[in-house]
C-alpha cells in the first residue's frame, strides 16, 4: 500500500511521530522514553496491562496531558492541540455520553464540537445512523441503550468528522459478534480512506486480525516493537506442520527419525517437526519423498502474539495476564 499523504503540498509519510516522550507523577514513572512512528493509511496495536502507561501515552498524544522530555510531531510539525485536536478523534474506555441527552441531539452537539457546521453535522449524524440502522434510536437516551448500541454511538461520534488520527480504547467491548464485525469492516475502510488509526487493546486475537505494527508496553517502557508479520518472524522456532499419508502418532516408537528434523508433536491429527538448524524445510520433505511417504500438507507454524509476549515477560505478572486471556 502506498501509504503517502499529499498536504499543503508537501507529503507526509509518518502522520504521527513520537520521540523519546515521558511523563512522571510524583516519584512514578508512567511513560519512560517512548518512542514510535504511524504511517498514514495503517492500523497501529498499542498493547499492554493496565498501569502500562498506554493511556499516559494516549493523553499527550490528544495533548490532555503534556509530555515531560520528548516531542510530539503530528503531520509533519510539532503538535499544536488547540490547532490539532479537531483532527484526532478519540474513543476512551471510560465512554463520555451524556446519559439523560437524546442520542440524535447529543450526537448533533459532538459533531459541532469537532467543526462541523450545523448543517454538516445534520448530514454527517444521518449518513453514520443509516450505515449503523441507528435511524430509530434518534429519540432514544443514551441511559436506555444497551452497552453495545451505546459502543456504536461512541464510535459514530469519534469518526463522524473524518479525523486524520483515529484513537480507539477497546472499541469492540459490549459488542456482539454481528456489530464487531461492522465497527471492523468500517476500521478497514477508515484506514483504505487514509485515516491512521491506534487501536489499544489486550486481546491479541483482535490485534492479530487488525493490525499492521504493534508495540507492546510495559512498566512505562516499549519492550517490543514491529509489524505483526515481522514479530511473528522474529520469534519463530522452525516448527512446521506436516500432513502425510498413514501418519503415525508422534508419540509412537515409529515416529519418523532424522538429522534434519526431529518429531515434537501433533495438531489437528498432523505431525508437528521442528528442523535442527543447519537444515531446511525442503530437507523435510526430501526425508518423506524418498520413503515414498505422501504428504499431504506442509506448512510452518508461527508463535502467536500472545505466546511472544508470555516469553517476553516470562515469569512476571504481565506473563501471567497474558497467559489469562
């Protein structure tokens, strides 16, 4: 994807940079020399426990909060909040609607908040309601919602005036099957549209599915940090699934033996082997094609996230959250 903004004229690859910040509150550290790039157009993973400073750092990125060290760099210049902040939005966990307001009015008076002329924010409120068949909740107080409807509110409410930084605290809690899939499909299109977005959670499945890069915090600091694809790489063990023909149990004496390659287990009826280093995956198969065994499917297994952060923190209490989830 090319993830290049055009601007004013000159263009923008990183929408969001931010270098070495930290905040400290009396004696604690929060947030400890943190520092990441966004690319236009991309989903971003912010993981990690709670007290691991991910909303610190939420708050001086939306400029609630002012760093200590560090800057800031949004589109390309130093962030300006009173300027800035009309093109962020940004859904915290702690949802902040009004719960006596008309959910049409209240949704009305958001969008002004953020710009947009009554007249734009009438047109904008309806094209979000039709999408999300909110259209008969206009009446409705936001105490009488569900916690899901009131999730899909909040989110109307964050994107509804096109922000160029979208900040989203675990957007799909309250949300059933049906509705995550909507708020996810209308994430992708967000980011095809060019709009950046953070997405914070603890769920590494969701983070799996969604995202493009990820950093992961801990104790105020950045212990990890890359695409999904290029983690997965980085702490792969050379495992690979092998399907054959008449396969013998793994844990039965005749389990195939080689140098290349030793037998550790099985998943889903299918042999799990992990290559000796020296050797390769085609060193696998030419072991099977020479004993005229049929195979059937090969491929390599890699660490999922969660099992990447529980090795990353093996032993701590972060390890141990993860190893919950």
């Amino acid at each position: 994807m090319d993830r290049t903004h055009t601007n004013n004229n000159y263009s923008i690859m990183n929408i969001l940079e931010v270098n070495d910040v930290q905040k400290t509150f009396a004696t604690q550290v929060a947030v400890d020399k943190v520092s990441f790039r966004l690319d236009q157009g991309s989903i971003f993973g912010l993981l990690g426990p709670n007290g691991a400073g991910k909303t610190t750092l939420i708050r001086m990125i939306t400029g609630i909060f002012y760093p200590d060290a560090g800057t800031i760099h949004f589109e390309g210049r130093p962030f300006d909040a009173a300027n800035d902040i009309l093109r962020i939005g940004y859904m915290p966990e702690e949802r902040g609607l009004y719960k006596k307001m008309k959910i049409g009015e209240q949704a009305l008076y958001l969008a002004q908040l953020k710009g947009l002329s009554r007249h734009e924010a009438t047109q904008k409120v309806r094209y979000w309601f039709n999408k999300f068949e909110m259209q008969n909740w206009w009446n409705k107080k936001v105490e009488d919602l569900s916690k899901g409807m009131s999730q899909k509110l909040q989110f109307v409410t964050t994107v509804l005036h096109e922000p160029r930084l979208i900040i989203l605290d675990e957007p799909f809690s309250g949300l059933d099957p049906v509705n995550s899939n909507l708020i996810k499909d209308e994430i992708y299109d967000l980011a095809r549209k060019g709009s950046s977005i953070i997405f914070s959670t603890h769920r590494m499945e969701q983070v799996e599915e969604i995202c493009d890069h990820i950093i992961l915090m801990n104790k105020g600091q950045k212990i990890l940090d890359g695409s999904v694809s290029g983690v997965k790489q980085q702490f792969k063990e050379n495992l690979f699934q092998v399907g054959l023909e008449n396969a013998e149990p793994a844990e039965n004496g005749a389990a195939p033996r080689s140098e290349a390659f030793a037998v550790v287990g099985e998943k889903d009826g299918q042999l799990v082997v992990k290559i000796d280093p020296g050797h390769r995956p085609n060193d696998v198969l030419s072991y099977f094609i020479q004993r005229g065994t049929g195979i059937t499917s090969f491929m390599e297994i890699l660490p999922s996230l969660n099992d990447i952060f529980i090795r990353l923190v093996e032993g701590t209490p972060l390890a141990r959250q993860f190893q919950k989830v």
